[in-house]
C-alpha cells in the first residue's frame, strides 16, 4: 500500500505508539490522518494543529462511539488498531476485573472497530489495509501479564480470521508483534523497550511492503525467528 495519499484512522492516537504513527504518518504523505482517542484535548498541539489531521472522540469498547467515529471518517484507506490497555497480574492470582477490561479493549475492541470501518475500507479504490498493532507476548505469555497476553493472543487470532475474511474485498490485514517499546504503558518496568519512533517507522515499512506480518523491533525480531522455527522455545524463553 502507497502510504503517500492514503487516509489514516489511527486509534489510541494521541499518546505513545499511536502519537509515533501519526507523526510517522504525516511524515510519509498520508493526506489525511484521524486521530482516535478517548480523550480528544490529550492529542498534541503540534499533531493537532496539523491541516491534515482530524480528531474524532472514540472510546473503542462503545459501540455507540465506535459507530459515530466511523461516520466520522468515510473515507479511510488505512485502519490502525493502536488503542490498548494493559493490566498486571499472573494467572493464578490477577485480578479478574482487570482481565476482563484487557480482553474488551484489546480484543473486543479491536475487533468492533475493524467491523465498523469495513464499509469504508470496501469503498477504498487501489485496495486497503488495517493494521492490528499486537505483541509478542501474544504468541508466548509473559507471566506477570497474563491477562494482557491473553487479551493480545484473542486479538492475534481475530487478526488471522480477519486477514481471510477480507481478503476478497482487496483488504490487507497486518498483524505487528513489537517487543516492550518506551511508552507510558511500560513506566516503571525494568527491562529493555524500543524506540517508539523506530517501531512506528518499521510497521509503515511492512505497511507499504505488503508484509502480512512484522516484527518492529530488535527484540521482537530476534523472538520472532525464534517462534517461527520452535514455538515451545519462544514460550520457555518468556516464561523465565
């Protein structure tokens, strides 16, 4: 896909990765890009006060807001499901609650949003795409986060159906695996994260590549070739 010209839905657009994609975005010639986010005065004056930029309040376990959001932006070529949520706890003992509202934003939610913006993406002339950001800890869980990993593995299994689903409608479907990037979500947790610069930058790159799947980061790269050779090995990895 021609990221130049394309019109962007970034969810969750206003802070960490998804404030990336949008720079990286405008950056790369989308002629438009809209911004997604719960919180519509949270979005960065500078991306804000971009001519091209569009902001649209969507809180993506609502269906009423998923719908108006789709309403909002007719003309989108590119969805990316950015917006997450995660929550701490192992599998034993978290706390179900949070679980719960992992597995409605991160899976339901993604999942809500792609079905609304199907018409949309139909319409598209030269073909769409959407781009399901994911994670590694879909493929192998991360026992502290438990709940977060199941939440992503559901989304990474809606990401395949998806991908099959829409295929005839001349509808790529990326699925982008990044390993801990340098974001809010991650504060206080000690342990190597990516640039979320770098990582926008490589799933654009698959984006325009046509590549169904990408590993965004250093990290994730080197786990990815470790899950597609053994994918025991990747869960012990993680699991220590």
């Amino acid at each position: 896909m021609n990221i130049t010209g394309s019109v962007a839905f970034v969810t969750g657009g206003n802070r960490g990765l998804g404030a990336r994609l949008v720079t990286e975005l405008l950056a790369r010639g989308a002629e438009k890009v809209y911004v997604g986010a719960r919180d519509t005065g949270s979005v960065a004056p500078d991306a804000a006060a971009d001519p091209r930029v569009r902001v649209v309040a969507l809180d993506v376990t609502d269906d009423a807001s998923v719908a108006a959001a789709a309403k909002a932006a007719p003309d989108v070529t590119l969805l990316v499901n950015n917006a997450g949520v995660l929550g701490f706890g192992s599998v034993l003992d978290g706390d179900l609650d949070v679980f719960e509202r992992d597995m409605r934003t991160n899976y339901l939610g993604a999942l809500r949003v792609a079905r609304a913006f199907l018409p949309a993406l139909r319409r598209a002339s030269g073909g769409a795409t959407i781009v399901n950001v994911l994670t590694l800890i879909a493929l192998a869980p991360m026992g502290p986060m438990a709940g977060y990993s199941a939440s992503k593995a559901a989304a990474h299994s809606m990401t395949q159906a998806l991908r099959a689903a829409v295929a005839a409608d001349g509808i790529a479907v990326v699925g982008a695996y990044p390993g801990g990037i340098d974001t809010d979500m991650l504060v206080g947790v000690e342990a190597a994260k990516a640039d979320p610069a770098t990582v926008a930058a490589r799933i654009l790159t698959a984006v325009a590549a046509g590549d169904p799947v990408v590993w965004p980061d250093d990290a994730s790269a080197g786990a990815g070739a470790v899950y597609v050779t053994d994918p025991a090995a990747l869960e012990r990895m993680l699991a220590g």
